[in-house]
C-alpha cells in the first residue's frame, strides 16, 4: 500500500488531538499502540491491511 506513511502520520495526529484536547490519557495511549502492535502480529493483519486499502482507494476516488 503506497500511503502507508500518510495514513500512520494523519492517525497520529488523530491521536495527538484527541490526546490534547479531548482527555487521552497517556496510558490509554500506549494500549493503543499494544493493541496495534499485537494487531499487527495474528492472523487479521492482511486482511485489515485489505481492507484500509480498498477504504484509501475509495476515498481517493471521491
């Protein structure tokens, strides 16, 4: 997927936002990325990675 950069920075960014004006706490932050982390390790990661692709390519469409 060719905007895997982008799409980590505009999440962080999320993250960040939602961090400083919405009440994240750190530790909520770091279950985040755990959870990604291990995510990222079963047996899903292709087809969620599927899935953020075809959700990328049809928002670039419109």
């Amino acid at each position: 997927m060719n905007v895997s950069v982008p799409l980590v920075a505009i999440l962080g960014a999320v993250v960040w936002v939602a961090w400083r004006y919405m009440g994240l706490r750190g530790w909520h932050i770091a279950v985040c990325l755990l959870f990604g982390f291990f995510l990222s390790a079963t047996s899903a990661a292709p087809e969620i990675r599927r899935l953020v692709a075809v959700l990328v390519r049809s928002l670039a469409q419109h």
